[in-house]
C-alpha cells in the first residue's frame, strides 16, 4: 500500500527568505516519483507553531518578536501567518502589555496537516479534477493519472495529519526518533 511506503524528508538548501518551497519527496518503493511541495508559509507557519510548543504557555504569550527570533523567520511575514492560524483557531492572542500569541489546543491535537491547511488551504497534488468513472476520458490515460495524482494527495494528507506538534516536540529535544529521511 502507498501509505506505508511514502516518506518525507526536506530539502533545506534554499534561504529563509527565498520565495521557493520547501519540498517533501514522496518515495513509493524504491523509485521516486517526484517533488511534492508545501509552500514557504506552510513551512514558516509550522516552524512557528513548533516554537510555541517546545516553550509551552509556562511563560505566558509570546510575542510575534521573540517568536522571530527564535525560529529566524522574518516578522513581518509571521504575523500575516499568525493571524491566519488565529483565524483557523489554532493560535490564540493577547493584546497589549504581556501580549503575544499561545497554542489554542495542546500540541497532541494540532496535526501538521491543520497547520498547513490554515495557511495554504486544502491539501493537494494538484488541481486536476476527478477521475471520471468506467474509463470515460477525455484524453488517452488521463483518468488512470488522475486517479493516482489523488491518491498519492490523499497518502499525503494522510502523512502529514499523523504528525502532531508533541510528537514533533519530541523529536526536536531527541525524546522521540525522528522520521527516516529519504536519500
């Protein structure tokens, strides 16, 4: 089955401030079969959110300044993305002295997934369209490549909503081990 055999792994050779996106490589057995990419916000918003797990609400909000600081994202750009995961209530704000932004769920209940919805919307291969049913295409295989670009979008979604913020918490102070990287 694909889920079982579908990897992901970054590929960090680009800058923080580069308009390309960072690319996770699906890997069906042996042979890769492409670039799939999550967007540089997608990216920013999970690096973001991974930042106010690790420091949990023990200190209170944070704010979008020390929040820059210890990711290396630019500030301007982390608070459209806040304010986009407030909207999708992921993230919490306070205003005024003390203010800042907090988890609005525990990490265990905030899935890579959601992060990456509330920034870039639904997750997808591509917008190609449905299969059509019982072989009608319009252009010769075209159905059997529509229905592979959706399952491999649907494994992918599936991938990303079995990661959650604690678990990456984990990983990220070697608590837990990290996902096996494809070469």
């Amino acid at each position: 089955m694909i889920a079982t055999l579908i990897s992901l792994s970054t590929d960090d050779s680009r800058s923080h401030g580069s308009s390309s996106a960072r690319k996770i490589r699906p890997n069906i057995g042996s042979a890769t079969v492409g670039r799939v990419k999550v967007s540089t916000r997608g990216d920013y918003a999970s690096r973001a959110l991974l930042s106010l797990a690790l420091h949990g609400d023990a200190t209170g909000p944070t704010t979008v300044r020390d929040l820059a600081e210890r990711t290396g994202l630019p500030q301007p750009y982390l608070e459209q993305i806040l304010l986009l995961l407030k909207s999708a209530g992921i993230v919490r704000s306070k205003r005024g002295v003390g203010g800042g932004y907090v988890l609005a769920h525990s990490p265990a209940d905030i899935s890579l997934a959601q992060i990456v919805r509330a920034v870039d919307g639904p997750i997808s291969l591509g917008d190609f369209g449905e299969p059509h049913t019982d072989g009608a295409c319009d252009h010769e295989g075209q159905c059997v490549l529509l229905s592979i670009w959706s399952k491999v979008g649907d494994e992918m979604r599936e991938r990303l909503e079995n990661f959650n913020l604690a678990d990456l918490s984990l990983m990220a102070n070697g608590n837990k081990p990290w996902p096996e990287a494809l070469s």
